[in-house]
C-alpha cells in the first residue's frame, strides 16, 4: 500500500487486510496521522519520498518478502466475501487475478457510468507483474495467465464534494503533462468536444441517468475532469517551461 495523509482512511483499509501474512506500507512524507496508524498494524513502514505514483508502487513491490502480493490503496477495503474467495484459490492455476471494483459516490453504490465495469489487477504473483509507467492511471501488467474473481473490492471512490474537487484537480494536471508529453496539443473545439462528450457519454451512452443525482454528479465530473486536462494541455502549450501546479 503507498499512502500520504490517509488518516481518515487507512484504519479501514488496514483491518480489511490484517489477515494478510504482512502488511508493506509506503509512506509519502505524511504530516497527518497516517503514520501513527499504520504503526498499530505493522512494522513494515517504509518513508519514501514522493516519486510519483509508478515509482511510489514499484518501490513497494521490492520491499515485499512473499510471491503471493495483494495491492490495495487507503480508501479500498477487501470485503468479507472477497477474503473469503480468496483464502480458497487454488493459485496453482493462475498468475494473477483481476478483482471487480463497487466504486461508491458518498455513501451511494454506483452501478452506471463505467463504474460497474471497473476490474483492476490487484492480487498477483510478484515475478510476474511489471508497473505500467504513467503518471497517473497506473497500474499492473502480467506476464501469464490470470483469472476474474467474483467478490467485490470496495473503492470509497469519492466520499466528499470537497475531495472530488482535490482528487480530479491533481490527477487532470498529470494527465495532461502525460498527454503533453505524447504531443497532444488542443484547440477551444478540442476542449469543448472533450469536456461535452464525457458528461454525454457517461450520462446516457452508460446510463448515469439511472442512478439519479449521482449519476448526474458523477458525469458531471467526469465532465469536469475533461475540461480541465484539456485546459491545463493549453496552459502547456502557451507556456512551455511553466509547470501546472
């Protein structure tokens, strides 16, 4: 697990794993709690200075002792169904699973806008996997056979207006110095079509309509998020040594 002030999460996210033969915690510097907490479960705590999120995993990767890994981030939980499928795997068979993600908008189940087919990678063989190197959206690659689970891993996806706003303000920024990076350059009709079709796509082409207000705030966002890395990609373009904040 790689954190930075997570006080409000961590503890859940650690009972959720307790069961685990070791727990390997990254710490990013935190000035919150999140360092006190994760003490009361494990003695593997490592601070590691922020590198980026690629950097930040693939460090924790290396420090873990058995083959076998489970990757979760603060603000997942490993649901009792799930603990139970996995306890009885046989891992004979396979090299890696993918474990279907119930993303939550404060305290509702999001079943529409591509939340409800969200699969992630996350309990795998250790020398099979390799870190996906981007800025954000990263993830695991495997080199060898892999099976879907059944159980859900929950993902507290957005618990606040205020955090939605945080969250997609930093991940648009590295998205768009991604993107900048690969040549991507816009136009005021690149940003409008963007920004118009996520919301489109989401609200009806994947049903957001469906779950109400929240479906019509998770569009919205994504929207948002849209807009924003498109933007941010014109600030690049206008000013090339500024780096967005």
């Amino acid at each position: 697990m790689i954190v930075k002030n997570e006080e409000s999460f961590l503890e859940d996210a650690l009972k959720s794993v307790s069961w685990a033969d070791e727990l390997i915690i990254v710490d990013s510097e935190s000035t919150d709690n999140t360092i006190n907490i994760a003490v009361k479960y494990t003695n593997r705590l490592f601070v590691h200075k922020w590198e980026g999120f690629a950097a930040q995993k693939r460090y924790a990767l290396n420090l873990t002792s058995n083959e076998w890994i489970i990757n979760i981030d603060a603000d997942e939980r490993i649901s009792e169904k799930l603990k139970k499928e996995i306890n009885e795997l046989d891992l004979s068979n396979a090299d890696g699973f993918i474990i279907p993600r119930e993303n939550y908008l404060l305290n509702r189940h999001i079943t529409t806008c591509g939340w409800n087919n969200d699969y992630q990678l996350r309990l795998f063989r250790k020398s099979k996997v390799s870190v996906t190197d981007r800025l954000v959206h990263e993830g695991f690659e495997i080199n060898g056979r892999s099976e879907k689970l059944k159980s859900p891993l929950i993902h507290l996806t957005y618990t606040s207006i205020e955090r939605i706003v945080s969250k997609i303000n930093r991940y648009s920024t590295l998205e768009a110095q991604e993107k900048f990076s690969n040549k991507k350059r816009v136009k005021i009709h690149t940003i409008i079509f963007h920004a118009l079709s996520a919301f489109l796509k989401d609200f009806f082409s994947l049903k957001g309509y469906k779950d109400g207000i929240y479906g019509f705030v998770v569009s919205l966002f994504s929207g948002i998020t849209s807009l924003l890395v498109y933007v941010k990609i014109w600030e690049l373009q206008n000013s090339p040594k500024k780096e967005i904040k």
